[in-house]
C-alpha cells in the first residue's frame, strides 16, 4: 500500500547509531481517536508516526473530514493526509451497543482522543470520569476552542473562528484593508502540536506514577504565543492597539523585513543580526549601506523603514528568484523566493529528507504526503500508509482485539452499531 519499499533510518541524514534501529518512541501505545476536522487528526497523525497504533473510530456516515471529501474542491487529501498510518473503525456511540464496544476498546488502550464541543462524551455516558474508573492508567486527551472550563466554555469554534477570537485575523492584512484569515488552517495544526505535547507528557509521567489523567488543549490558548511581536507593538503603543502591516514585521522593529518583488516573482527577505545587513549589502555591491546613518544599525533602519524597504527592493527587481536565494546562502543573510504550492510539493530537500513522499492512493491516485516532523534518530522511518475506507479495520479490530465473531459482526452492522 506504501509509495515506498521501506522506510528510512534518520540516521543516514547525521545522527549517529549504537547498534541496530531501535523502536519508535511510542510503540506499543494503543490510541483510541475519536478526533475530527483537523485537530485531533493531526495530534493523532503524530502519535501514528512515532509507531503509536491508532484505532481511528468513527460514526457509520464517517466523520466530519471523511463527508466533506465528497464534495470536491481540494476536500479529499486532507482527510487522507491526517489520517494515513491509522486503523479505521466505525462507532454508533448513540447505540447502548457502540458504548460498550468504545469501552472495551477503551479498557485496552493508553490513550483517548477526542475534540467534540465540551461535555458531548459526558453526555453520552463515557466522559472522563466514566473511562477513568474504567481504565485507571488511561491518558484523556480534549481539543477545544476555548476549553473545558471557564465563561466560554460552551462556545463552538473552528479554525476560522479562533483566529477572530484570538486576535490573530486582526493583525493580519494591510493597515488599508480589512481583517484576513490566514491562508493556512494554523489554529488547528497548532493546537494538534499542543495536543500531542500533552500526550506525551503524560505518558511520560504514567511511566513514574503508574497512573493516567486528563490532558487538554484549548485552541485559542494555543495561538496566543503566536501574537508576541504585536502584543509588542500593542504594549509600546500606550495600549492603543496593534495595526496591520502587510508583510512587514508585526511589531514592526525589524527592518528590512518584508516581501519583495524579484524578476520572476517575490521573495521574503529578513535581516535579524546587523551581520545579516552587513552581508545583504554586500551582495548588493553597497557595502557603503552598512554605515550609511539612515541604515547602520537596526533602530535607524526601522526609523527609516520606507527608505530602507526602498533601497532593498530597487535591488530585488534586478534579480531572479533563484539567483537571490543562491546569494543569501553565499553572503549569509534570509531570504527565501515565495514559491507556488506545485514547487512546494516537488521540493527536493523534503522529498530527499523523507517528508514528503509520493505514494499511490486507491481513491486519489498519485499524491504527495507528508511524513511527521518529528524525526527519532536512531529508529526507522514510518513509511506512508494511505488513509482506510470508512471501517475498513472493523473486522480487524472488533474481531481479533475484541474477539467478536463474524457472525456478531454481522449483527452489528446490520443493527447499525458499527
């Protein structure tokens, strides 16, 4: 099913090795995923990646991801992308029947996985407090907007949401237009990475205490680090609030700090240490720049930002993407070209690192997908699994886990249970 024959040791790319490839790190666990969306797939994808063996449960119709793949439109790899390397299962938790099976399934696991608005597993009869009587060494892992406590609790959220809640669509845009979304799912994805942190910080703490706990992520609470340099700017600005910079810095106390027109597109280029400036003035054939009053240090530069910009970008449209990109490395300042999705996706370097990988798809045929970015040195690589049909592993699963015959099997499908 893999696009590729086998996997890769992290240690050809540096890491050094004593003895044979050792386990990933999370072989062994046993995770129960009841995520959805993005965020607690993502958290999950994760654990899959670091050899954790993710059941995937869903209801009969699929969940959320899985439905809207039918519509087209860029719908369907995210689903696959999120939930390669899983086992799915399928779940009526709104049967008395598929309760038990989640908690039988529950009494072998490590892990519980859920991102549903608060109080929806309380609901159903199998919360926290019900599957922690059951399983006392189990890790409750809940993804929500807002949490499970406080005046917003119950407020509903997705992605788009948390960035209005967060701030975060205020600063984004230019200071003539209006508020932006991001052009990526960045609350979500973030959230996940948290999620997945506190998985492992409890499994890590099981190992001493011997016991589980509850573990939670709320979204907006995740992308708040992310305002730093505009908290910044709100701070020094009296509290009058932070105004939206375009692709300036978002604190603006950084310059040159900006994308620029190239021959053959755009490029974001940075200067964050004054050895930065020094080299990109080099590459200009201005070394004069570096002294010059108006530029000599990054406090002057930022007084003289429109100038600054100025004198960078006259320099930017002499050249093309590529010949910038090779400079930055020969004089060591940051620049990358702003590259079209179709570049990204053919990337050398992510392909040769292993992160991105072309596998052959049953429903989508050939795509690229991504590996995890977390990398254990010493262990083997998880090749790319592609994501199962809707319950593709009850049989698997129900019948050699939970020792169910076919015949039960049968009857549970047709009651409408699995």
């Amino acid at each position: 099913m893999s696009g590729s024959d086998t996997a890769s040791d992290d240690t050809s790319v540096g890491a050094t090795s004593d003895g044979p490839p050792r386990a990933l790190p999370l072989h062994g666990v046993v995770v129960v995923d009841l995520g959805q969306i993005y965020l607690g797939p993502y958290a999950t994808f994760l654990m899959a990646k670091a050899g954790a063996t993710v059941i995937k449960v869903e209801p009969p119709a699929g969940e959320p991801a899985r439905r809207r793949s039918t519509v087209g439109r860029g719908a369907s790899l995210p689903f696959c992308m999120l939930n390669a390397n899983k086992r799915c299962v399928t779940i009526n938790l709104k049967t008395e029947r598929g309760r038990d099976l989640l908690l039988r399934l529950v009494r072998r696991a490590d892990v519980l996985i859920e991102n549903f608005a608060p109080g929806v597993l309380d609901r159903l009869g199998v919360g926290w407090p019900v599957l922690r009587a059951m399983n006392p060494r189990l890790i409750y892992a809940s993804g929500t907007g807002f949490g499970l406590s406080g005046p917003d609790r119950e407020q509903l959220a997705m992605d788009l949401t948390i960035q209005a809640a967060s701030g975060a669509m205020s600063v984004t845009g230019f200071a003539d237009g209006g508020p932006l979304k991001s052009g990526v799912a960045f609350a979500d994805i973030i959230s996940g990475v948290h999620l997945y942190g506190a998985v492992v910080t409890a499994l890590f703490d099981r190992e001493r205490s011997g016991q589980g706990r509850l573990v939670e992520v709320a979204m907006l609470e995740a992308v708040f680090p992310t305002l730093a340099s505009n908290l910044g700017m709100l701070y020094s600005s009296g509290g009058k609030g932070a105004a939206r910079t375009g692709n300036r810095h978002g604190g603006l106390s950084v310059a040159p700090y900006n994308v620029y027109s190239c021959a053959d597109g755009h490029v974001a280029l940075i200067c964050q240490l004054e050895s930065h400036w020094r080299g990109l003035t080099d590459a200009m054939g201005r070394p004069d720049l570096a002294t010059d009053s108006r530029f000599s240090d990054n406090a002057r530069r930022v007084a003289n930002m429109d100038e600054t910009d100025a004198v960078v970008a006259a320099w930017t449209a002499t050249k093309s993407r590529k010949q910038l990109a090779e400079l930055s490395v020969e004089y060591k300042f940051i620049c990358s070209p702003v590259r079209e999705l179709p570049e990204v996706v053919n990337d050398r370097h992510m392909h040769e690192r292993g992160m991105l990988e072309w596998i052959d798809h049953p429903e989508l045929g050939r795509v690229v997908l991504p590996g995890s970015p977390l990398r254990f040195h010493g262990s083997m690589r998880e090749p790319a699994i592609p994501s199962e049909s809707l319950g593709a592993s009850n049989t698997a699963i129900f019948g050699e886990m939970l020792e169910l015959d076919r015949e039960e099997l049968s009857r549970l499908a047709a009651e409408g249970v699995i």
